[in-house]
C-alpha cells in the first residue's frame, strides 16, 4: 500500500511545497538543481578508464586502461559514475544515506538518468530488457538504517526510465567496513558475501538467466564489492553482462 501510495504523496506535496534546489535551496520550478547548481556540478567526463571509469586528466583520445584495472579481473563489463564524490554532490550522497533524507534520491537518480542517456556503449541497448539490480545491504545494517540507499535509487531509476528493477542479490553476511583495506584484504572479505536472492513464499524467483544487468550502487571506489555482486550474478545467475552504474566515484 506504502509503494501505491509513494507517487501520489509525491505529487501532492510538489503542488503544495515548491520545490527547492538541493544545494542552495532556491526555488526551481523544474528538476532538482537551479541552472547555477547545475553547472556547478563536478560531473564526470571523458578522458576515462574504460573499464572502471577512473578519470584520467590528460590528453587522451583513444580507450585506455587504468592502473587500477591493470593486471587485476573484474566481473563486470564496465563501470560508470555521474559525478565525482565532492563538494555539493558528496554532502547529498552523505545526507541521503546517514541522515535519512529519502526525498534525494529522486536529484541523485536524475543524475544517473543523464548518465545512462550518455553513455555511448549503452546507446544501441533497449535498456527495457534489462534489469537494475541494487548492492544489497546485511540484514542487520538494513535494518538499523531503515533503507538500503541502492534499493531506492533502482526503484527511481525505474520509474524514470521504464527498466524493471529487482532484489536479485542477498547479502549472506556482514562485512568489514571496506575502509582502510588493501585490495587483497577486501577482496578476502568479500569473499563469499553475497548470493543470489532464493525466491520466498511470497515472492517469485528473479529471472537472471541470459539477463543484462544494471547494478546500482551509489559510490563507486575500488570496484571490489560490485565485481564480487556482478561475480555472482554471471557465474551463480547467469547474467549474460553486468554493467555498473553509481552516482559517485570516489
């Protein structure tokens, strides 16, 4: 009933709040950001690593390959990011994550919207086909937050876009923070973290089968626990492509 009703509490408080940019807090009359805002915004944009998408500030004109990426197997197709994880678009992140500010999610999912419109390597997919997946959180941390930030910003993305979004992953136990830990250490502790969703009494098995993946986080920084979700997803799943998307990239 909550999710029934999700839209039109939207729609009716749009009508009786004007709506306010999310970082100066000016009115707008469309959209999340006032035109300066907007500008303002530290985007992510090319040259970058084609696999990862680190930014490389260089002149650069072909595809190239981070020393991140180098040497080392990623389980995903590629990763991109809407902007980098600073100034205004970092304290939203961190505002819509810690401190429960859900209403964000709608200006941070604008943000990947544009993303996913630009990106020239998605521009020849029905994106209707296929499905955005989120990280999934531990139970207990769920819990404790009351929301799994991923999972909202995949049920926005969806209703933006039209693509189907479900809860194909299951975390299978609580982590180290992965903060602080050497490539090796975090792969180690993601090791065997997550899983493929089982279907419940009351809900029907996700189709992963030959299926492309979106997986959606909202900060990208090593790639180690989305290549460990898009592991799963190909080998377990079998998800014929996984490709991530996140609002930021640390």
């Amino acid at each position: 009933m909550q999710r029934l009703l999700r839209p039109v509490w939207e729609a009716w408080a749009d009508l009786v709040y004007p709506r306010l940019c999310c970082v100066c807090k000016v009115p707008v009359g469309e959209g999340w950001f006032c035109e300066g805002c907007e500008e303002g915004l530290p985007r992510v944009e090319a040259p970058y690593c084609r696999v990862c998408g680190e930014v490389y500030e260089g002149a650069v004109t072909g595809e190239f390959r981070c020393g991140n990426c180098s040497g080392r197997r990623l389980e995903f197709e590629f990763a991109v990011a809407a902007c980098h994880a600073e100034g205004a678009v970092r304290e939203l992140i961190h505002q819509f994550k810690y401190e429960r500010r859900l209403h964000l999610r709608g200006a941070l999912a604008s943000l990947m919207m544009r993303t996913l419109a630009e990106e020239p390597r998605l521009a020849g997919e029905n994106l209707a086909e296929w499905l955005l997946v989120p990280v999934p959180l531990h139970r207990s941390r769920e819990v404790d937050r009351e929301y799994n930030q991923s999972w909202e910003l995949c049920q926005r993305l969806s209703r933006l876009t039209g693509i189907p979004a479900a809860k194909a992953l299951l975390r299978t136990r609580e982590t180290e923070q992965q903060a602080g830990l050497s490539r090796e250490e975090r792969l180690k502790n993601l090791r065997g973290a997550f899983a493929v969703r089982p279907p419940g009494r009351w809900r029907a098995e996700t189709r992963l089968q030959g299926r492309r993946i979106l997986l959606v986080d909202d900060v990208f920084t090593t790639g180690a626990t989305t290549s460990e979700c898009a592991r799963v997803l190909r080998r377990e799943g079998g998800a014929e492509k996984v490709v991530v998307i996140t609002t930021t990239r640390g």
